[in-house]
C-alpha cells in the first residue's frame, strides 16, 4: 500500500512540476507550485519524516508560496514580459562572482558531519531525534545548499522591492 500512496504522490508531482512550467498565467503556476510542495509532503510522510512534512507544507506551500502569490499579483504586468534591461547583467556578474567566492570560502571552512550514510531510526534515537540529525546534518554536511537558497531568497526578495518601487515611481509620474 505504501508503494501505491508513492508512485500516486510521484504522478502528481511530475504533472504539477510541468504544469508550473507550461502554464503561461504566473498565478496558475505558482498554483501548480503548490501542488508539488504537498505531493513532496506526502512523500516524506511516506518516509515517515513527518517533521520534514510538516515544515514543508508550513514553510513552502504556507509562507513562501503566498510571498509568491503577493509579488506575482504585485508586479505582475504582461507589458513588461518583452522588456529586457541589460544594466542588470552588469549589476549581477560582480555580484555573483563575489558570492560564490564567499560561498567557496565558508564551505572550504565549514567541518565536516559526524552523521554519515543513511539512518535506521535506532541510530536517529541516539542522535537525539529527527530534528537534532536534521540540524546537524543542515549546517555541517549541506551548509552550501543552505547558503546558497537563503542568498537566492534574498536575491528574489530585494528584486520584487526594486521592480515594485520602480513600477510605483511611473504610476506616480504618469
């Protein structure tokens, strides 16, 4: 029964992800979106990481998905589809080329976990529980990953900031 509830979660997650993909309305996509977060859920469910499920239906499909929902509905103007600025791609390359050596920097330095291979969960007693396992595999082992999302949240929320005060500086002035 178990196999059945994954390749069900598996189907939906590949349809939604190619619909988050196809769809040209941005609302429709980040529907689709959400989709994917809770057949994902579903499937550490399955793996009976029900801490892992719960954070991504709370933290995805709840708080970042309606920050995407609020800046698609923000900025969101078919208009500006074609516009291209290219002052941006001399912004980005120094801006890129200086994070990924800082990103070098900390993951050459970051130590190395003792939580090595799978886990049975006698060993994830031991350890302390799914969440201490899961911290301490998060910022030794992946400390790279975890940067390198966190710096991409950041990226998206200062460009929603920047596109929507330059769209709110033309409303003013037409």
């Amino acid at each position: 029964m178990p196999t059945l509830f994954f390749y069900a979660f598996a189907v939906l997650a590949l349809i939604s992800s190619i619909l988050v993909i196809v769809k040209k309305d941005p609302v429709a996509s980040a529907l689709s979106l959400i989709l994917v977060f809770f057949a994902f859920a579903g499937i550490y469910a399955l793996l009976e990481a029900h801490l892992v499920a719960a954070l991504q239906i709370l933290v995805y499909a709840g708080a970042v998905m309606v920050l995407f929902v609020f800046v698609i509905m923000l900025l969101h103007d078919p208009r500006k589809l074609s516009e291209k600025n290219a002052t941006g791609a001399w912004v980005a390359v120094p801006v890129v080329l200086l994070f990924f050596t800082q990103l070098v920097m900390v993951f050459r330095d970051s130590p190395v976990s003792s939580f090595e291979g799978g886990f049975s969960p006698e060993q994830i007693e031991v350890w302390g529980g799914n969440t201490e396992v899961i911290a301490e595999t998060m910022f030794s082992k992946y400390l790279f990953p975890f940067e390198l999302i966190s710096v991409l949240l950041l990226a998206a929320m200062v460009g929603a900031i920047a596109l929507s005060k330059r769209h709110s500086q033309r409303s003013w002035n037409s």
